[in-house]
C-alpha cells in the first residue's frame, strides 16, 4: 500500500508553476550576471578598460529584454496584464520620480519651481529628460510588454501566426533602420517650436526592443537547456563574439538611439544573450556562487534604480581623496552593486508600502516568486 501511494506520487504531472520555478532557476543567475556587467558598464569604465566597456554594450540592453520577455503571459485576459506590468515596472518608475522631486527640494538648493519642472519633463519618461537616466528602461518596458503582448495575441487570432517570424524580423529591420527618426524631432505646439528627443516612453525604438523580448518568449515555448549546457556552445559564443567586438567598431545604445550596423549589432546581441545564458546554466552547479547572483538577480530593479547616483557619488569622493582611477572605480562599483542591495534588504522588502511600490511580492509569495526588473 506505501509502495502504491509513493508511485502515484511520483507519477502525478508538475503543475505548470511548479515546472517554470523549476526550469528558470539558471535565469535567475543570468539577471544577477546582467545587472552586474550593467552596473559595470556605467560611470568610467570605458576609461579603465575601452573594449571590456564595448563588449558589455554590445549585448547588455538587448539582454534585459529578452529575459523581461521570457516571462510573456500572452494567455491572461488584456487589462489583468496592463495592471500587472503597472505593478512590476510603472509604480516603481512613478515612485522614483517623486522620490527625485522631494528629496531635491529638501536637501538641494533647487527651487520648488525648477524641481516642479523637471517633475513635469520626466513625465515624458525619455531618457534625455530624466535626471536618473537609467530610470527611462522602466516606462519602456511597460510598453514592450504591451506591444508584444498584442503582437502575441493577433497573430494568434489570424492565419498569419505561421508567418510571425518572419513579420517579427521585417519589423525589426524597420525599426532599426528608422531608430534615429525621432531623435530629435521638430514639434510645434501653441504657437511654439520644440525640438524633441525620442516619443514619449521611448515608443520610437519598440519595435528593435520588442524583437528581443518576442524572441524571447517564442524560444521559451521549447526545449533548449541540453543546447546551453554544451562547452561548445558557451566557447562558441565567446570567441565569437570577443572577435566581433575586437574586429568591428559598430556600436549599440538604445538609450541614444545608436545602433551602427544591423547585422554585427544584431549577431553580438543574440551572441552576448546566448553567451550570459549559458555561463549561467552551468553555475548552476556552482552552490555558493549561483546563490549569490540569484539573490542579486532578485533585487535587479532595485539595483538597476540606485546604483548610478551611488556609484557617482563614491567615484567623486574616492577619486578626489586618492587621485587613482582604478580603485575609485572598483570601490565605488561595488558601491553601486551592494549599496542597493542593502537598501532593498534594509528598506524596501521588509516594508509593506515600499515593497508594493517597487513591484515586489509579498513576504509569504517571496520563496517562490522571483521579482526583478527582467519580469
């Protein structure tokens, strides 16, 4: 009779929430490795070491996309989406905003006037008016996800889903080629002229960050795990993509509308994204180390938000004090990395209201539900 129930037990099928927080536990490393090299690529890396700061360049946006969209739920009815990913990426970007307006107009000579300004500019949610530029990947992630989302569900509703590959890549090609239409553009408005960088949320650029984020979620859709855990595939994509970037001068920053060469951009994208994926499957193995970019990997959104006024800062301070380049930068890297870490241990997690704010589950949710920047 025991051996009979212990069968059945071991026969019954995982529940489909059960087999994904099985299966993507090698990404949960990948988002610790991807905002890692995101913090490493910012401030004056490129000083340090030019083409380490290429190589992270030559990958790391069209990375955060595709992990954000491996997490698609084309299935749930349309406005139970739109307010889940208001929850996850709007609320924490409106909280930031607000953030930035009073604690400049408490600890800043800025006036009340000129901090309303800007308060009313970053609205716009592009990066070239935002005083924390890394905050404009936030509100374009609500927009990516929506887009793929509509994008996943027509094509579904019509013959021409056997075609979405190939409508996917024509679409893509189109935005890469029109990247830098909107930015600048002229705008008249109430009798005055204006020159604008990008639309608002950077919905000028959706249809390249969309394609990674499709991507994504249609390769999601099969088996490929035995494919990363291959040495072939991970020396493969290395040594592939350190000769492009080494050989190639082609550049690409979604933040400033540079992308230099659609197929050596797009080839070093895909290969940086395979490569990350690949490291991280075979960390698995690693106990100490997986865990450690596990939990960073948790608390991307928080780092993603913090970590360039922290790192600023220190280098400032670091520098002036020591007059040395490299340890300014290395210490207040890892100021950049653990500095938000600690905030979102210490502030954000255990409270209730700033936890809600920044998308995070709740307390009893949190053994089983990964929040990060990338869902």
């Amino acid at each position: 009779m025991i051996q009979k129930t212990q069968s059945t037990a071991l026969n019954k099928p995982i529940s489909k929430a059960a087999a994904l927080t099985q299966r993507v536990e090698y990404v949960d490393i990948a988002k610790g490795i991807g905002i890692v090299l995101v913090v490493m690529g910012h401030n004056d890396f490129a000083l340090i070491s030019p083409f380490a700061h290429k190589f992270i360049y030559s990958f790391h946006m069209p990375m955060f996309f595709f992990m954000s969209g491996m997490f698609l739920k084309p299935e749930i009815p349309l406005w139970t989406f739109v307010r889940q990913r208001f929850n996850r990426v709007l609320k924490p970007f409106f909280f930031m905003i607000l953030f930035i307006f009073f604690t400049s107009i408490s600890f800043s000579k800025v006036s009340i006037l000129e901090a309303g300004r800007r308060l009313i500019k970053s609205m716009y949610a592009s990066g070239k008016y935002l005083d924390w530029v890394q905050l404009w990947f936030l509100p374009h992630l609500f927009v990516v996800s929506l887009f793929a989302y509509l994008f996943v569900r027509a094509l579904r509703q019509t013959h021409l889903f056997r075609l979405r590959w190939g409508i996917l890549i024509v679409l893509y090609i189109i935005g890469v080629f029109s990247i830098t239409l909107f930015s600048p553009f002229e705008l008249s408005l109430f009798g005055k002229d204006f020159i604008v960088y990008g639309l608002p949320f950077s919905l000028d650029i959706v249809l390249v960050s969309g394609f990674f984020f499709i991507l994504a979620y249609e390769l999601n859709q099969t088996r490929y795990a035995s494919f990363l855990e291959s040495p072939w595939t991970l020396l493969i994509a290395a040594s592939t993509l350190i000769f492009l970037v080494w050989y190639f001068p082609a550049k690409i920053d979604f933040n400033i509308r540079q992308f230099d060469s659609l197929p050596i951009n797009t080839i070093e994208a895909l290969l940086g994204i395979l490569l990350i994926l690949t490291i991280s499957k075979r960390m698995e193995r690693i106990g100490g180390l997986s865990s450690v970019f596990r939990y960073i990997g948790q608390a991307s959104l928080v780092i993603l938000v913090f970590q360039v006024p922290i790192q600023d800062y220190w280098g400032q301070k670091l520098l002036a004090l020591t007059d040395n380049l490299s340890f300014s930068y290395w210490i207040s890297f890892l100021a950049g990395v653990l500095g938000p870490v600690v905030i979102n241990a210490l502030f954000i997690h255990p409270n209730p209201i700033l936890r809600e704010w920044f998308g995070q589950a709740k307390l009893r949710e949190r053994a089983s539900t990964t929040v990060s920047v990338f869902e």
